[in-house]
C-alpha cells in the first residue's frame, strides 16, 4: 500500500507478540527502546514485549508505566511522557490501545522520532491512523503526527481483554456503514471527492468483520481477528488520506461534542467507541428518513429563500451555545467552513435532486438498517440506549440539534439541515412515537 506512507511493517496473527524484537531491529537498527504501557498493558503484553526485545539483543531504558487508572487522553500525560522521552533517543513502543497509542504517537512526533506500537485490544481504530486525539483544555482535538513505523496485532491477547474494549471497537467500526453513507452524500453534492483507495481500505470485507458479534463478545480469537483487521484498515485509510474522512461522519460528531463537555458515566469517562455507537444509531435512523423523503421532487427555490445570511448564523450559534464559550468557538470556526451562500447552496441542492433517485438506492444498499445495528450492538455487550452511556433522551436531542455546527464536514445532518428538515426529523425522532421519544 504505497499511499500508507508512515507505516513500513505489520504482524498479524497469534503470538505474532513473540516477534516484536525481530521487527524492532529490522526498523531501527542500533537504537534503544523504551515500552510505554499502563499498568495492565504492562502485564498482559509488556512482559512479553520486553523479552522478546531481550532476546532480539535490544538495549531497553527501563519502561515508563503510567499507573494513573483514570488515565485519559489528556495534555497532562503528553507532558508527563514527554518528561521522560525527551531525555533519551530511545524509540517507543507503544503496549496498549487508543489511549497509550496516542499518547506516544504526539510525544514521539514532538521528539522528531518514529515509534513502533503493539496492540492490546480491538477498541477503536486510530492504531494506525494518522493523527492523535488529545484533549486540551477541555477540547477534544486532533493533532497531526504520523502513524506507528511498525505496528503488531496479537488477537490472542485482545480476545481475553475485558469485554468492554471489543465492545467499543465493535462500536467504532460499525460506525463505518452511516459514515460510509455520509461520504457517498458529500461527494454528490460536490463537497468532498470520494477517494477510491481510501474508501475500499475501509469499506471491503467490512461487513464481514462486524458479522458476529456475539462470538466477539465471547472472546472468539478469529471473530477477535477480523475484527481487528477492520479497525486496521480504517486505520491505514485515514493514513493514506491524511483524514478522518474515510471513517467518521455525523456519529463521531455525536461524540466529539461530548467530549467536549466532559461526558462520564458512572464516574467514568465513557469511551469512544461507546459514544460513536449511540451517534451511529441516531445517523442510522436519520439517514433512514432521509431515504423515505421525495428530494427528486425538492423546493429548491423554498430552501434558498430559508438560508440564513452567515451573520444570521453566528447570531444563531451565539444564542445556541449561550454560556458554552468553547462550543461557540468551534461551533462558529466549523461552521463558517462550509458555509455556503444562497447560490451555493442552489448549486448543492440542484446536484442532491438530479442525483437523488440513484443517490437513494445507493445508500440503500450502504446502510444496515437501524434494527440490525441495534441488535449487533447489543449482542457485543456495547450501549445501545442513550441512558446507558449516561445521556438522557432530552440531551441526546440538544445535541442532535447541535450536529450542523460541529465540523465543517457535510454529513446526512447537513443534507437534512440544508434541505430545511432539521425540525421535522427532530421531532420525528424525538417527538411522541419517534425512537427516543421524550416525555
């Protein structure tokens, strides 16, 4: 895969951690190396990493092991780890999933230097991706650096990592099939050009890896295997675009603004893969209607005459986040991003009518349909009710509403709020009968 340009080697398969000195030293010959791990990374996986550079006769600096067990992907622990990496030239590696891999990809960037990761559970899908997600001062942001050098996936370990984790990367990449339709929108109305290479990274053989998931929850090392893969190649897709593109639409904006305000359940911070699996039902149902709407017969003229001057929209945004001083910065920065004015907008809505009648049964045949997502996501043990990820159905639709000023990325939120169906979809979801009525 010539476009993934940061990552030069990959061991999949079991045991494939026993190799992790023979990959070190194939990559950076003559350099030390430093494990960074938590505590139970350490002792799952660090061990075994730690030998296997032993025997490879690698010289190691004794690890860094972060024994915070509210460990976050915050800026606290970039400065913490960079502390310690900055006073070698050792080359890290990277023992655990999103938390520890993110970490160690910025701290290794800031040092000008590459690092090596091995993966301890099927969680999410940014092990390979280009990019790290930190929150700074309250913001989740991402910030550019490149993907692990080389990269190793062991499922024996991940099938046997508390079942939450493959929950959460079930989650994550589900989230693909609605994020997948969000593209094939974006690029009809002329937003974003749909990348080939990229999209069949992410999109081939993904059914099959979200085909059982109650053998995932199980603990199914091949099930665990698949589903790993399909997380990697979404990974290596964002690599090859240098975009989150390819993986994430109108769910990851459900859990960006919650990460923004700091969402925990049960005084825990609920993880990602659990929040863009909740976004994923609500993109799902929302895509659905979307389909059931005539659009080849649309008021385009109507629509037109609606849209709102950019000033009437920060007015908007200034009195929908009134006291969110960190969503009206982001709100008004994404926002501006693809604000179109009214010719614009005419243009995105003539190609949305002509295009619509194949549009439709395009997207038909991208989505799993609502029911079937609910259920999968049931049987891997993930939140399949708003509640259980601590958000009330009140909340879920402030933040439904809060979706077309997230990101400057067009997603089916935006075609919906473009074609002036922000209030009837709303109520449709959320009104009396909808599928998170609130009483």
């Amino acid at each position: 895969m010539t476009r993934t340009t940061d990552t030069k080697d990959l061991y999949i398969g079991r045991g494939v951690v026993s190799r992790t000195g023979e990959m070190f030293k194939k990559l950076f010959p003559e350099k030390k190396a430093i494990i960074v791990a938590d505590t139970n990374t350490w002792e799952v996986a660090g061990k075994h990493v730690e030998a296997s550079l032993a025997a490879a006769g690698v010289e190691q600096h004794a690890p860094h092991i972060f024994n915070d067990p509210e460990l976050y992907a915050e800026w606290k622990y970039v400065e913490e780890l960079e502390e310690v990496l900055s006073k070698t030239d050792a080359i890290a590696i990277a023992v655990g999933s999103g938390v520890i891999n993110d970490l160690t990809k910025l701290v290794s960037h800031h040092c000008s230097r590459q690092y090596m990761c091995v993966g301890t559970a099927v969680s999410m899908d940014g092990y390979t991706a280009y990019g790290a997600s930190i929150t700074l001062d309250g913001n989740k942001q991402t910030f550019d650096c490149p993907a692990p050098y080389g990269f190793i996936f062991d499922p024996t370990i991940s099938a046997v990592a508390p079942k939450e984790l493959a929950a959460s990367g079930y989650a994550d990449l589900i989230a693909k099939i609605p994020a997948g339709a969000d593209w094939i929108l974006s690029d009809a109305i002329g937003s974003e050009q749909l990348d080939e290479f990229s999209w069949n990274l992410v999109q081939n053989g993904l059914r099959e890896s979200l085909s059982a998931p109650a053998a995932v929850f199980a603990g199914d090392v091949d099930m665990t295997e698949a589903l790993g893969e399909g997380l990697i190649m979404s990974g290596f897709a964002m690599q090859a675009l240098q975009s989150s593109r390819p993986a994430s639409g109108t769910e990851h904006q459900f859990s960006h603004c919650w990460d923004m305000e700091n969402l925990c359940y049960e005084g825990k911070h609920v993880s990602h893969g659990f929040k863009v699996g909740i976004g994923t039902l609500i993109s799902t149902a929302s895509i659905e209607m979307l389909l059931e709407e005539p659009l080849e017969n649309l008021d385009i003229e109507r629509a037109v005459e609606n849209w709102k001057s950019w000033n009437e929209v920060e007015q908007d945004i200034l009195r929908i986040f009134a006291g969110k001083p960190g969503h009206i910065a982001r709100a008004t920065k994404e926002t501006r991003d693809k604000y179109v004015d009214k010719e614009g907008l005419r243009r995105q809505l003539t190609l949305l009518k002509e295009k619509w009648p194949e549009l439709r049964e395009r997207i038909k045949a991208q989505i799993i349909p609502f029911d079937e997502v609910y259920a999968n996501l049931k049987a891997v043990g993930a939140p399949y009710e708003p509640e259980m990820i601590g958000v009330t159905r009140e909340r879920l639709r402030t933040t439904f509403g809060y979706i077309p000023y997230m990101r400057s990325r067009i997603t089916n939120i935006d075609i919906i709020y473009r074609c002036g169906l922000m209030e009837k979809f709303s109520e449709r979801l959320f009104g009396k009968g909808g599928k998170w009525e609130v009483k």
